[in-house]
C-alpha cells in the first residue's frame, strides 16, 4: 500500500522546478530579443525612409532650378539667382542657423491659377538644431511679414558639407565650395554634392544634376 501511494519527492520536484524555470527564461529572452530586433528594423526602415524622401525632394528642386533673382523687403536685388555654401549670404546670420543654399524653382502646382501667386517658389536649404531643413515662403520676393515654413529633411546630421560643379579641366572636374564660384561668371552651377553625417548612416553623399542639366536640355 505504501509503495501504490508512492509520488515525487522533494528533490525531484525542485529538479522539475528549476528546469522549467530554465524553459521559461530562454523564452522570455528570446522574445525580448525578438521584439528588440523589431524596434530596430523599424527604426531602420523610418531613417531610410527619411533618407529617400530628403534626397527626391532635393532632385526635384534643383532639378527645376530657374535663374530668376529675387529682392528684398525694400526691392533691392539679393544677388545672384543662385546662392550657395560659403556664399551664401542673403541676409544678416540668424543664430543657430547655417544657410546652404538658396535659389527659385519652377513646377510649383497651381491649379486653375486659384492662389495669387506664380508656379516659382523660393527655396532655402538650411541646418538648424542638427537638421537639414527646407524652408519655403508663398511668395518669391521677401515682402515685411511674409511668413516662411520649414520642413525637417533629416534630424541629427553633422558634418554637413555642400560643393558645385563649376566645370571640367584637364579631364577633372573643378569643383567650388561656394556659389558663385570665385571667378565664374554666375548663373547656375552643373551639379551640386551634399554629403553629412548621421548616427546610423556615415559619410553619406550624394550628387545632384542642377537645371537644365537634370531635366537633359543641354546647351
């Protein structure tokens, strides 16, 4: 009778315990790791993504750049129809800011002519608060009190460096830190080379065909 009635002793249900303890916990590891991994596939997939939209929108302004001056809130001239890098000199530094470039684009959508205003828009490319901004305003002369909108591109760049293409010479390209180039008659510069930094994408560059030259209507 003793023996019928005979269950597990103590040793082996702690034995019993502690295995399925074991199975627990390389299940709940397992599961975090897999969750973790999604996170960072997410994370991944939204800086990507950032990445690709930034560089579309970027082709497609300097894609349709025009040489078409603009002026200030008191009519005078801001320059040359092309400013960018060093040069870039459109108004006194706001603090905070590093202005890269700043141009008008054509191809701005405006159906049946419904908003007073023209298919040209002025642009500036911009860092502020390590971000590459795009910034826009309704009309392309700055008139006193025309608001402007920024668009974060890309958030925690550094190292933001801009160049153009002002020419070929002995087989090598010539390229210029600022636009216009010192000693270059103006107008729009062949190509442009944006290239930054982040913390998930080094050393990223990418080059752009500017006007005339992207859309094929080569002179």
């Amino acid at each position: 009778m003793r023996r019928a009635q005979g269950g597990f002793t103590l040793v082996e249900l702690l034995v019993a315990l502690f295995i399925f303890a074991l199975i627990a916990g390389a299940g709940v590891v397992a599961l975090r790791l897999g969750v973790d991994a999604r996170e960072q596939l997410d994370a991944a997939d939204r800086r990507l993504r950032e990445m690709e939209i930034a560089r579309l929108i970027v082709k497609e302004d300097l894609a349709q750049t025009v040489a078409r001056p603009v002026r200030d809130a008191f009519g005078e001239r801001l320059g040359p129809p092309f400013l960018g890098g060093v040069e870039t000199r459109v108004r006194p530094p706001i603090e905070g800011e590093r202005l890269l470039l700043a141009f008008v684009r054509g191809g701005w959508i405006n159906p049946e002519s419904a908003a007073p205003r023209s298919s040209l828009q002025y642009v500036e490319y911009l860092v502020k608060d390590d971000a590459l901004i795009r910034r826009v305003r309704p009309y392309l002369d700055d008139a006193r009190g025309q608001p402007s909108f920024e668009r974060v591109l890309v958030s925690g760049v550094s190292n933001v460096e801009i160049a153009f293409l002002a020419g070929e010479a002995g087989g090598a390209l010539q390229w210029a830190e600022g636009w216009p180039a010192p000693g270059g008659a103006g107008g729009l510069p062949r190509a442009m080379s944006l290239s930054f930094s982040t913390e998930r994408f080094t050393d990223f560059r990418q080059l752009f065909w500017v006007g005339a030259v992207a859309t094929g209507e080569r002179s």
